[in-house]
C-alpha cells in the first residue's frame, strides 16, 4: 500500500505542481505581451489560460499533500524533520498561490494596461522557490532512515 501511495503522491505532484508552477512563471511576461498588444486576442487568450491552468491545477494540486500525508503516515516518519519542514513550505507555497499569485493574475486580467508584473513574478518565483526546496526535501530526506 505504502508504494501505491507513494506512486499517486509523487504521479500528483508531477501532474498537477509542474504545470501550475510553468504556467505561473510563463504568466507575467505573458501579460507583459497582452498589455503591448491590447488588441491581440491571441496574446490576451494565452493570459487567460494560463490562468485558468494555474487555478485549475492548483485545485488538483490539493492531492499532492493529501497522498504525501498518507506516505507518511504509512512510512511512520510523520514527525520526522525534513518531512516536518517540507510540510510548512507547503503550505507556504500554498498560501503564496492562493493568497498572491491567483488573485495577482486576477487583477492583471482585469486590467491588462497597469500590469504588476514584478510583484507577481516576484511572488510567483517565491512559489517556485519553495516547491523546488520541498521536492529536494522529498528526494534527500534528510536523516532519514525508511530505505523507502
């Protein structure tokens, strides 16, 4: 059981985080673009779909802690360190996504001519960052003793 959980926790991971944190990162320059074009439709339906991949997937993302957890749980390494740590960058990540990047890129789409494209890719490369540390996390584990 323990490696069927293993296997949908890091397919989640793979699947859901990968295209959130590719499309958040592509999102800034693209709004960048629609601002330079108002008249593109094309440049301001890339923006928008970005968006919609970063909110959709940020929902399916929701399964990626859910199964980490019940590894875990299953592993018995619960209140292991490094498992401990990945766990709050996590929901740092997570609050970074929902609390300043979705409602960044909600506010460029609504008004592409006064794009903050700093501040969002600035938040954006923080979301980055911290799921870049909790997947090094994952793959070290450090003082780990599972063998898993």
């Amino acid at each position: 059981m323990t490696k069927f959980l293993l296997i949908v926790h890091v397919l989640a991971a793979i699947v859901a985080v990968g295209p959130v944190t590719v499309a958040a990162s592509a999102f800034p320059a693209a709004a960048r673009r629609a601002a330079a074009e108002p008249e593109s439709e094309q440049a301001i339906g890339a923006v928008r779909n970005l968006h919609r991949i970063c909110r959709v997937y940020a929902l399916v993302g929701v399964a990626v802690p859910v199964f980490g957890l019940a590894t875990a749980n299953s592993l018995h390494v619960l209140g292991d360190t490094w498992l401990i740590v990945s766990i709050v960058l996590t929901v740092a990540a997570a609050g970074i996504l929902g609390l300043l990047v979705l409602p960044g890129q909600s506010a460029v789409l609504e008004n592409l001519g006064s794009v903050a494209s700093a501040r969002l890719a600035m938040s954006t490369g923080l979301f980055n960052l911290l799921w870049a540390t909790v997947t090094v996390l994952m793959i070290v584990r450090p003082g780990s003793t599972t063998g898993a």
